[in-house]
C-alpha cells in the first residue's frame, strides 16, 4: 500500500502527451491480452510457482527428510541458487543463436522432470539422495524459463510494454503466493510436495504448448492478410 501511494506521488509520467493519448482507452490497454500473451504469462507464473515450491519445501527435505544441519542446507540452497544465476546467465548468451521457444521447452521439461523424480521419490521410496540434483533441475529449468517465457509474452504486447509487464508480475506473484502454502498441506509432505511441484510444471508445459499454437495461429492469419489484397 504505501508502494502504491509513493508511486502515484513520486513517480511522474514517463510519456508524452501524443504518446498518451495514442495509448489511452480500454480498448488499447484489452488489446495485449492475445492468447499468446495469456499463454505465455501462465507459463512463466506456473513455471516461478514450481520454483516457490522448491523454496518451501527446501528446508524440510534438506534437513528433516537428508538430515543435513541448517548450516550445511544453507550452502546446499546457496549453491542452487548460483546455479539458477549461472543458467540465466547462459541462456542470455546463448539466445541469439537458439530461438527462444526452444529454450523456453527445455526450461519447462527440466522443471516436469523434476517433478516426476520428486514423485518417484515419494511413492516408489527411491533414496532420497536423490534430492539434491533434482532441486538441482529445478533450479536450472527456472533459470532457464523465467527470462524466456517473459520475454515471449512481452513481444506479444510491444505497443503496451508497461502494461503487459506489470500484468506479467502482477500474475506470477499471485499464483506464487498461492501455491507457497499447498506444500504443507496433508499428512504426507514428500508426497504433496512432489504433486504440487509436478501439477505447477505439466500446467507451464502445457501452457507453453498453448502459446507455440496461438503463435502460429496469429502468424498465419497475419500472413493470410498480407497477402490478401495481392491475391
């Protein structure tokens, strides 16, 4: 709340006048909700809420389930974290050369993947040592997928970036904040958490699957109307 009002006092308008009365209306603002947009902006909230579920649950599992010291989970979850900087960091050296829906699957795929292990874990009692470099999947499927998944749903909506951005956020944080307490729930937390972060990464994958077909939808009937008056 006091963000909200110090933004409204303190922040000034950042357009200019031709700029926001070209931009201005709920037309243009319902405008860059096109199901790509939606799509891609579910991919990367569900794909962030399976990270959340890492988050949560990562205290219980290293120390509790491995029985690590709360010295030892701190390194192990530091660890992680660089490892999800460092994927970051590759992704944005290795976009110009890959295109980013590809990307985006693999970020996604590492994130079910995971999912699938934490519930084998879970259900078939597979050692869990195993842990550690599932978490690990997490953290590199994340790093791969946040910066990927935004910047697709953000090229859906250039004509209203600050919008869609905001829109953007706005959406992963209140599913994040959502999903963060589901972890806890039930009497069998390696099970639940294994649900909850399998369910949040098959719904990002199936929305990235939503999107690569609105894309090509919308590029088709772009190409259809280009080429209409020709024909």
């Amino acid at each position: 709340a006091l963000t909200c009002v110090a933004v409204l006092v303190l922040v000034p308008e950042t357009h200019t006048v031709q700029k926001r009365r070209s931009q201005s209306g709920f037309r243009s603002s319902v405008a860059i909700f096109t199901p790509s947009f939606i799509f891609y902006t579910l991919c990367l909230a569900f794909a962030f809420g399976a990270y959340i579920a890492f988050v949560s649950a990562a205290p219980f599992l290293y120390q509790v389930v491995i029985g690590w010291s709360p010295l030892e989970s701190g390194y192990m979850f530091a660890g992680q974290a660089l490892l999800m900087t460092l994927s970051s960091f590759a992704t944005s050296r290795i976009v110009m050369r890959v295109p980013t829906r590809v990307l985006l699957g693999i970020g996604v795929s590492l994130l079910v993947c995971a999912g699938l292990i934490s519930l084998l874990i879970a259900v078939a009692g597979y050692s869990v040592t195993l842990y550690p470099p599932t978490l690990a999947l997490v953290s590199i499927g994340i790093g791969i997928a946040l910066p990927t998944a935004m910047a697709l749903a953000l090229a859906q909506a250039r004509a209203a970036a600050g919008l869609a951005s905001a829109t953007l956020g706005f959406i992963q944080f209140i599913l994040a904040s959502s999903i963060a307490p589901l972890v806890s729930l039930g009497s069998a937390p390696l099970v639940t958490f294994a649900v909850v972060l399998t369910s949040a990464a098959g719904i990002a994958i199936l929305a990235f699957v939503l999107g690569g077909i609105s894309d090509r939808r919308a590029q088709s009937r772009s190409a259809s109307l280009d080429g209409g008056p020709s024909a």
